[in-house]
C-alpha cells in the first residue's frame, strides 16, 4: 500500500535561514508526490507536485523538491525562509486502486520561523 | 474568480441532530472529495465522487452521507450516529487524470463544533 511518513512533526528555524521538511514515502510504483502548505484556519494549498518527469520540482514562494527514487524520498526545501512561511506543511502521495485513485496524506509538519 | 467554496465557516450540532456542509465549485472538476481534519493529524478522507450520481466510501465514511446530484456540488450530512463529529471539514476537486497525477483543489473548510 501506498503512504508517507513525514520524518518531523514540527521545525522551527530563523528568518533568512534554509528550511527542509523531510518526506519518505512507500509505493509498489512510480507514484504521484504533492506537497501542500495549510494556513491556520484555512483549506491546503498546493505548493508542487511530481508526475515522474524532472525529479527536482521547483513549487511557488521559492520551494522546491528533489525526488529520491533510491531513498524514497521527496524531501522538500526553501534556501531563505519568510515569516509568512510559517504554517503546517503536508507531502501527500497519490494511491492508485483498480479504477480510481486517492491521496494519503502525512501527518503533518508544523513550521515556526523565528524572527 | 474559480474555486471552491464552502459554507458555512462555523457551524454548531446539537445533539440527536444532523447537519449538513455545503461544498461547491466552479472549476469544471469531474471529481470531488470530503475531508476531516483532527488537531495534529493528517487529512482522512470520508466520501470522494468521480461523476455525477455517484459516490464511494473513504476511510471514514461511518455516520456522514452525501449526495452528487450536479456536478458543481457535494454537500456532506454530519448525522446524529457521528459520535465524534468535532473537526474541521475539508472539501476538494480535482481533474480526473492517469494514475491519480491531477492535484487537489481545496476549500477553505468548515469547522464544526459540539453544542
């Protein structure tokens, strides 16, 4: 079965300083990996996907994710955080079943930048 | 301006009664899914549908139903047999695509609360 493991339930770093956000994942196949970013109080927002084209996918407000196919990994990365970067972040795997697919989610890494 | 638009923001259930969410969108999606979200944990999904009049059970679907009578719309009943329906409500759509590489498109969510 398809799922991921999101390696850090929170991590908190300085403003101007790199931000990664670990994310193992488990498929019998070439999966679909999303990345999403959650504002308290607010729906989830995709920040870049990999569909087993280029395997470092550039996403918006500066991240971006390296597929890892021999680690299963698709850890994701921003060279500069902001204060506006603080929020929850989910990788999410696309599960594939006989005629339909679904997303499995992570549980969730919380992100606090300090000034 | 597309999106998803759930209503409403808040909503309070006294007990014995249901209570439906509304979810509706205008991005010409196939696809569309509920979500909840507990404190701390990732999203599970409760009921997904890829076509009108019709639906499939998620991981969760004990004590919700749901309804797709038109493409843009998806509304969730929360009934009385939820013994736990405190959360906050995700509603998404999608395209429908190959091995599930369409992302999701999300709500801003309701939360819903226990009077």
């Amino acid at each position: 079965a398809q799922s991921v493991t999101q390696l850090d339930s929170h991590v908190s770093v300085s403003e101007g300083t790199p931000v990664l956000l670990r994310c193992n994942y488990s498929s019998s196949y070439s999966p679909s990996l999303f990345w999403y970013v959650q504002h308290p109080n607010k729906g989830l927002q995709l920040l870049l996907k990999y569909t087993s084209a280029a395997t470092l996918v550039k996403g918006i407000n500066g991240f971006e994710a390296e597929f890892k196919k021999s680690e299963t990994s698709f850890h994701l990365t921003k060279p500069s955080a902001h204060m506006s970067d603080a929020a929850e972040y989910f990788c999410v795997v696309s599960v594939v079943s006989r005629s339909d697919y679904k997303l499995s989610f992570g549980a969730g890494t919380t992100v606090t930048v300090r000034a | 301006d597309g999106g998803i638009t759930q209503s409403p923001k808040y909503l309070f259930r006294k007990e014995g009664q249901n209570v439906t969410l509304s979810c509706e969108q205008n991005l010409n999606h196939d696809a569309m899914y509920w979500y909840r979200q507990d404190p701390g944990q990732g999203l599970r999904l409760i009921y997904y549908s890829q076509i009108v009049n019709d639906f499939q059970k998620g991981d969760i679907a004990e004590g919700y139903s749901v309804s797709r009578e038109k493409k843009e719309s998806f509304p969730l009943t929360v009934t009385s047999a939820q013994k736990n329906p405190t959360a906050f409500y995700l509603c998404a759509s999608s395209h429908l695509g190959a091995n599930g590489n369409q992302p999701q498109h999300f709500g801003d969510g309701t939360r819903l609360s226990i009077l």
